[in-house]
C-alpha cells in the first residue's frame, strides 16, 4: 500500500469515527419533544414487541379488570389477573383512593412481582384500569420496570394473536417497595393551586368536556363544573380515535398538552371524578416527560368541601 492510499484510508477511518461520534449525540434528540422533554418510550410497548418478548423469564403480565370474566373468557397467554377491588378502597366517604403501600405490597407479591421483573399491563376500559395499575406502581416507587400495552388485548386480537384460558400458577414473592406519597396532591394543596392561574403547575381535568364546562354532573358528584383555574383535556383525546385503545403519537399527544397551556418546566397535576380517568392523563403526561402529580380526592371530593367551583 502506498503513502496515498494508507493517507486515504486514516481520513476514511476518522469519518468513520466522526459520524458514529455524530449519531450517538443526535440520537436522543429522535425521542426529544418540542417543549424540550424527553419522551419516556419504555413506558408503553407494542403487541409485536410483547409477542417476541412473552417467553422472557423476568416478564410479567397482568390484567386489570372490574369483572373477572373479562380475563376468564380468555387473555394473553401467561397473564394474571389482578382486581380493580385490590389495589383501590374508600376512605372517608371517598372512592378509589389507595390502600396502604403493605396492603398494595401484598397484592402485587401474590401476584409474582419482584424487583426484576418486567412488567406489562393491560386490562378493561380502553386502558384506564391498566393506568391505574401503573400510577399504583408508580406510587410504590415500581413504575420504572413497567410499561402499558399500547392498544389493549383489543389489538391483540384484532392481529389474530394468541389467546388463552389457562390461569397461570403463581408462586408468592417477596417485592421491595419505596413509597412516593410525594406524587399525591392533597385537598388542602389543591386548593392553593386552584388559587392562581400562575405558577408552575397545571391543573388537567380528565373528565368529558360536558362535565368540564358544567353542563353535565358528574355521577355521585353535589356540584357541577370544576376546579378554578383547571383546563379540561378529556383523557380519550389521547387515543387514536372513538373506536381505538391506541394512544396516539407522541408529537401528537404533546401539541394537545401544549395547547392546554403545559409547556417545558410545568408540572401537570391531573383530576377527573374519582382518579381513574385521571390515572390516564397521569401516564399520558409522564410518558411525554412532564413532572407528574395526581389529586385522588378528584372532583368527588373537592365537590364535597366548601372550595368553589368554576364553570
């Protein structure tokens, strides 16, 4: 080889160098927003991947229902089936609220979790169970081995996968925890918020936009309209459409929350009636990199104290 050709070859290899050296710093940004937030992809997997990964070892998936029938007349191959009922109770009148973290421990230990497993959540209502299972999680300070299903078992069938009826045996675990109480936004906090339109929070109303703007009460609720100071982002905004249990893309999904006024540097505080709905603007909002808080109380009992509220 001569001095050329050798000369050639160290300039070829340096650009090599320079444009791997170029991928790896623009890589990030394919998954930054706008707002300048990363979007957090882990958090949903899709039912192709789910299919190549159902064998792992350390995978598990679980089924969030109301009814048990929803889960008996056949799910995805291995699942297990947890309750609604287990992992919310009511407290002082309020319902859906968490149970204690060692009632929630228990819960999630009899159903196989430990602190490796991967875990996969799917269930009733178009997904708003499963996000309740992750807020849970999240709450036990679990959330970051867990991810939800983009488009449910719905779309798993609708591809002609796998079903099944056999209920998996299930071995007992024991399951480390750290509680986030830190996430939980009180009434009395709540209320501050609601005080001023300014400030780094935004306070995101979950429910229909017909029990927003007070032309609908809410079921079991003594006051119509909502939290001064809240914008109304209805959580089905956030699938693909009326039919669909698909969330929409991710820039999609962020032009909504930026047109509600959450931009970079905001914390998203969502409500609805009684913290289901809202548990899917909380996943929505974690999932695109905002600071994420949720009021559980909801609009159940803000509409139960003395606080006004606004139509």
């Amino acid at each position: 080889m001569n001095h050329w050709q050798e000369t050639r070859r160290t300039l070829s290899v340096w650009a090599l160098v320079r444009l791997l050296i170029l991928t790896a710093a623009l890589a990030p940004s394919i998954w930054a927003s706008d707002a300048g937030n990363s979007f957090k992809t882990d958090m949903l997997v899709s039912t192709e991947w789910l299919a190549d990964h159902l064998r792992d070892s350390n995978l598990i998936v679980l089924c969030i229902v109301d009814d048990e029938r929803f889960y008996l007349a056949g799910h995805i191959p291995g699942a297990r089936m947890i309750r609604l009922a287990q992992i919310v109770t009511t407290r002082e009148a309020i319902p859906n609220e968490l149970p204690s973290p060692s009632n929630l421990q228990h819960v999630f230990e009899a159903a196989g979790l430990s602190n490796n497993s991967h875990i996969i959540l799917y269930g009733e209502r178009s997904g708003i169970l499963a996000a309740r299972a992750y807020f849970t999680l999240d709450y036990l300070g679990l959330a970051d081995r867990a991810a939800l299903l983009d488009g449910g078992v719905e779309k798993w069938r609708a591809e002609r996968r796998e079903d099944s009826t056999a209920v998996p045996a299930v071995r007992v675990t024991k399951l480390g925890i750290r509680p986030r109480p830190e996430i939980l936004v009180s009434l009395a906090q709540m209320t501050e918020y609601s005080r001023s339109a300014k400030g780094d929070a935004v306070l995101m109303d979950a429910r229909p936009p017909s029990e927003y703007a007070g032309e609908k009460l809410s079921e079991d609720v003594s006051k119509a309209g909502h939290i001064p100071n809240a914008v109304g982002l209805y959580w089905r905004n956030f699938l693909r459409d009326d039919s669909s249990t698909e969330l929409k893309p991710a820039n999609e999904l962020e032009a909504l929350f930026h047109a509600s006024g959450v931009t970079a540097g905001k914390e998203v505080v969502s409500y609805c009636r009684t913290g289901m709905q809202s548990s899917f603007s909380y996943f929505v909002a974690k999932y695109l990199g905002y600071r994420t808080r949720m009021y559980d109380g909801s609009f159940y009992e803000w509409s139960r104290s003395s606080p006004p509220v606004q139509h």
